[in-house]
C-alpha cells in the first residue's frame, strides 16, 4: 500500500507543477486530489505550499470522515473534495484551479456556453456556475456538489474558480485544462463579436463521439 501511496502523492507533486507551468493556478492557488478508496483514504494537496517546492510527504492524507491521518495540513477546500467523492462514487480525482479565462466568467457568474464542441469532455452541454460561498467551507461544499449534479465533471464556482472531476486524475486535470481553453477562446470571440452556439443536436453528437474517443 505505501508504495502505491507514493506513486499517487508523485502524481499530485507532478500535476500540482504542470497546473502551475500550464497557467492554471498560480502560488499555492487551487488543489488537486486522488481517491484511494478501497483504503478509505484521499490523498490532497496541502495548505499554503507553493507547488514547487512540494515535497512527498508534504502530501495530505486524510479519511473519508475528514480526519487528518497525514502530511502537512490540507487545503482549505477539503471540504469539498470530500463531499464530490461522496456524491460521485465512480470519480477518483478532483481538481480545482483559478485559470484565468474561466475564472473571468465566474466573476461574472456567466455559464460557459456550447461555443466549442470540446465542451462535452466535461460531459456537458454547457459549463454551468454554482452558488457563491465562502472558500474552505462546509456551505460552499454543498452549494457546488448540488449544482454539479449527477453527470456533469466540471463546473464554474461563482467569484472563485473551476473544478473538475474524473475517473483518474489525468482525466480531471485535462477537463480543466480544456475547459479553460474554451472560455479563452469564448472571451477572446466575445471581443470581435457573437459566438455562434452549437445547438443541442451536435452537443449531443460531440458527447456520444467523447463516450469512445481516446485510449480507454
């Protein structure tokens, strides 16, 4: 098992550092997070330490009760990937980042509309946006768990950030990272003139072609 914990805490030392090379977060902003389940544990990246100084054991643990096990102290918003572990059963990795571009419309508390058919790796029509609640809370755990839903793996929280979840932490992070390049592009049309907006019909063509796209 510890040799299998150390791989996992390596991934979030390695994705914590691309979110930082790839412009999605910046300083200690945002947090990453693997579910290691049939051992009752998450591993999740600490509180208030720059990525790049990260170490290994630095890496949170913590049970699905939210008791601290070990590593450094976790994020504020382990509140939150606990709850989404919770309701989404068949997710195994969160990630939650401040990019620019989404976060831009969730100051506005603007959905990211079907612009781009790379929408649907979220599994989604459109990327809607959650209540606003105080960052590291119980109220703002609830509020995005609710507004994601069933189905959806990724969701704008208002005057915050994005998260995004997935089967494995890869598949989290490349939601986010895509998600992020729609609304560039989203913004960048908005200063020229109106985006057009794939109907329903080739949304629902874009998701079912995401059901068998890549490796599995």
């Amino acid at each position: 098992m510890e040799k299998v914990l150390n791989e996992q805490r390596q991934l979030l030392l390695n994705y914590g550092q691309k979110m930082l090379d790839d412009g999605l977060t910046t300083g200690t902003g945002g947090n990453l997070s693997i579910a290691l389940r049939t051992e009752n544990k998450i591993a999740i990246t600490p509180s208030g330490i720059d990525y790049d100084k990260l170490k290994i054991d630095d890496i949170s643990l913590i049970d699905f009760n939210g008791l601290h096990l070990e590593g450094e102290k976790p994020s504020s918003e382990w509140h939150l990937h606990l709850a989404l572990y919770k309701m989404r059963p068949e997710i195994n990795a969160v990630v939650h980042t401040h990019s620019r571009f989404a976060t831009t419309l969730a100051l506005l508390n603007e959905p990211l509309p079907a612009c781009h058919y790379l929408i649907a790796v979220a599994g989604c029509k459109k990327i809607r946006v959650s209540p606003y609640a105080t960052f590291g809370t119980e109220e703002l755990a609830k509020k995005t768990v609710a507004a994601l839903g069933d189905i959806d793996r990724c969701i704008l929280m208002a005057n915050h950030g994005l998260i995004a979840i997935g089967d494995n932490l890869a598949q989290a992070y490349d939601i986010a990272l895509y998600i992020e390049e729609v609304a560039e592009l989203y913004h960048r049309a908005k200063t020229i003139g109106e985006p057009i907006i794939l109907s329903d019909i080739e949304m629902d063509k874009a998701l079912l072609r995401f059901q068998s796209y890549g490796r599995k």
